[in-house]
C-alpha cells in the first residue's frame, strides 16, 4: 500500500523529471539559453550577496512569467506551474553554489562562532536552563530531530536545505504533541515550542549553519517563502540568534556559575585537538588540579559512557553496533568543532584523512518511511549525470526524494552517493540525452 509520504515523494520526482523533459524539447532552446548565460554571468562576477540575490530573485521572477506564457506550459495546472519554477530554481542554485554559498566573510566569521559557541554550551546545557517543561524533556526523543538538522550542509539547492529545517520542527512539534496528549497537558505552543528547537540546534550544532541559513533567505524563491515554510525558517532565525548571544541570563544561571561551566567547557573540548587516547582517560579524570582537588566536573562528564572503560572481550555484537553509530556521530561532530575553532582535523592513531566537507545521511529518518532516502538517479537537463538523494521541502508531508546531484559519475554533495544505498534506497544513475540535440 502506498503512504502518503512515498506518494508525495513520487510526485515530486515526477515533476523534477517532467521540468527536465520540457527544457530538452526544440521550443525551449531560448530558454535554456537564458538559463546558461544567467549562470555563467553570475559566475563571471566577484561574490556579492545582496546583488547576487536580487539577480537571482528577479530571474526566476521573469522566467516563470515567461513559462505561464510559453506552448510548452499551456494548460497545466498551477502545482504543474509551480513546480516548472520548482525546477528551474533548484537547477540554476545547483549550479551556483560553490559560487555564493559561504562566500562572504561575515557570515563564515558567524559560522565559527556559532559551532564554537554551540560546542561549549552543549557541554553543560540542560533543558532547565531553557525552561523547557518536564514533560517535554525526552532528550533521547529529540535525537531524530538533531540528525534531520544535520543533513543541511548535505544538499544544495534552497528548497532542500529548508526542508531539512522543516522536517526537523515537525520531528519536535509532534514528539511535544504526543507527549501532551500522554500526560494530559494542554496542546503545547510557541513558547513551548522555540526552547526545544533552541536545545536541539546546540545539541546537532550544523557545519556551517549561519551560511546555510543566509543561503536560504537568500535564494529561496521569495514567493514561495511564505505560510508554515516561513515560520519555521523564522523560528530556526530566532533559534540562531539566541545561541549567538547566550549568557548566564539567558540560561537561568549566576555569572559565576556560567564562567566556570564555560571553563570546565573549553577543557572539555581543547581535548579533542590533543593525543588523548581511550585507555589514558581513567587516569585524566583523576588527575588533580593545581590546587590539589579532583576535578570532579570531568570526572562527572565521563560517567554515563558506559562503554569508555569496556575492552574488545567484554562486549557483545548489539553494543558494537551501538558503537558504530556512537563512533559515526562522534566523528562527525569532532570534525564541525574542529573546524569551526580552526585547529587541525587528526583522526585517533592517524588513519586516514577525514573530510569536513559535511555530514553523511546515514540513518537518516523521514517521518512516515522506512526506507529514508528514496533513490533513482537522475540527470540534469543538459545532460549532465546526477546521482544521490535529495530533500524535497514538502509543508504538507516530511518527505525526500531522490533527483541527484549534477557532476558525472561522482556525488556533488546534493545527496547520497552510489556506496550509500543501503541507507537511502537504492541509488540508480541513468543516462539521459542532452535536451539541445
């Protein structure tokens, strides 16, 4: 039986195909034409976010008035319309985004603070000190939500990085609804709501946030921001804003307090750029300060790791399947820190290079599927090879589909690659004829 989520996701797929399809056929060359050279005059031209943003805002604008007009979109409904512009927008961010994403300084200098800031307040934070109700305290519930968030910096186009917003507040607005409706609270609202949000950003805390939040605002079709869409994004804005300017105050916590949490913080994570191995942590959270006291806030850190102290022999096949995916989170948040305080990324023992180039979408979750990611590859419109999954930004539905990436024969960073398809679904590539002949 087909769920409305894999209906929505089939839906999606057809109409990026069918955008595809109509800029292929002879009728369209002129607008291929604008398309490309739109591309290549953005391209041509120094970084400048407030004129790259109103190029690009005008051009969709000017287009889809121009696909209302044209043969090829007679006819069609306005979802079919809407997403022709859908379509077009995804394509031309695509192909701009190494070009005007994070490209500005100011907003890679926001990105660093951010990720410096968020990794030494979730060190200590816990849900009191953002006044968030007990009974939505369920940080283990939350942990969905955290890995929709982390999906961000893997995808390109607008649409698809807002979706990954959406579908992490509707991970958190349904776990406070149900949790209301099990302890007969009222329905909670947006004050109950924002605190969460702001606890699961710091606890996720995303490569790159600020610029992908900048990116959206940016180039999402503005027409189209708007409704349930729009006041999600300006939650996750407050939710940004926030964790930029947290003080005691803000946590509920004496300036005293809060400075030595902070210090007792940057010991924590200065660690992670050190040589520190597992079996010399024992004898670390023992070591006396210089006073002579035990530094019990370390110590204290290290309790509910219950694996820390195990050898090979004591564990079973389920906890080091719990590993692995500890390991995999671990890494990947030891990379955005590292790169958001600037100190060198050095895998334990030195293995081999791990990339910061973002997350991988492994057990990602979509609300309603079981299969995550769908898969089927798809190609570009001037024929150029996709593979991957892609987020589609649904306000009715969490859903993704697959419609690739755009370089041949590797995945651009738009969503999952070839090797990763037992996660997201079968990945196909298919080749497809340039629209031009």
């Amino acid at each position: 039986m087909e769920t409305p989520e894999s209906s929505v996701s089939s839906t999606a797929t057809r109409t990026w195909h069918d955008f595809l399809e109509r800029m292929r056929q002879p009728s369209a060359t002129e607008f291929v034409k604008l398309i490309k050279n739109f591309i290549v005059s953005v391209s041509n031209n120094a970084p400048d976010p407030d004129r790259d943003s109103e190029s690009v805002q005008q051009f969709l604008s000017n287009m889809e008035a121009n696909f209302r007009a044209h043969p090829l979109w007679a006819g069609l409904t306005e979802e079919e319309l809407d997403s022709a512009g859908e379509g077009l927008e995804k394509y031309i961010m695509t192909k701009l985004h190494t070009r005007v994403f994070a490209t500005h300084s100011d907003d890679v200098k926001t990105d660093n603070e951010f990720n410096k800031k968020s990794a030494l307040i979730q060190q200590f934070i816990h849900p009191d000190h953002l006044e968030i109700q007990p009974v939505y305290q369920n940080e283990t519930s939350w942990l969905p939500a955290q890995k929709e968030l982390l999906k961000i910096n893997t995808y390109k186009a607008p649409r698809d990085k807002l979706a990954c917003i959406l579908n992490c507040c509707k991970a958190i607005s349904n776990l406070m609804f149900n949790a209301s409706v099990s302890s007969n609270e009222n329905p909670p609202g947006a004050d109950d709501f924002l605190p969460v949000l702001i606890y699961v950003t710091i606890k996720a805390n995303p490569p790159q946030f600020h610029s992908n939040l900048m990116y959206i605002q940016r180039y999402r079709n503005k027409s189209r921001l708007v409704g349930e869409t729009a006041y999600v994004f300006t939650n996750m804005m407050s939710a940004e804003s926030f964790i930029l300017n947290i003080d005691a105050k803000s946590l509920s916590m004496s300036e005293t307090e809060y400075m030595k949490n902070m210090e007792s913080a940057q010991m924590v994570v200065s660690g992670l750029s050190g040589d520190n191995h597992g079996e010399n942590l024992q004898d670390q959270s023992s070591q006396s300060d210089q006073n002579g006291q035990s530094q019990s806030v370390s110590e204290s850190m290290f309790e509910d790791f219950q694996y820390l102290y195990s050898k090979a022999g004591d564990l079973s096949v389920g906890e080091v399947e719990d590993l692995l995916i500890g390991y995999k989170q671990l890494v990947f948040k030891y990379v955005c820190l590292a790169k958001g305080m600037g100190v060198p990324v050095v895998p334990p023992g030195g293995g081999g290079r791990i990339s910061v180039a973002g997350p991988t979408p492994e057990d990602g979750i979509v609300s309603g599927s079981e299969n995550g990611l769908d898969g089927d590859g798809s190609v570009g419109f001037d024929g150029e090879k996709q593979t991957g999954g892609v987020t589609m930004d649904a306000p009715e539905s969490d859903t993704q589909v697959d419609d690739g990436g755009i370089e041949s024969g590797q995945s651009d960073g738009v969503g999952a690659s070839a090797s990763e398809s037992k996660l997201t679904g079968e990945t196909a590539s298919q080749n497809e004829e340039n629209f031009e002949k």
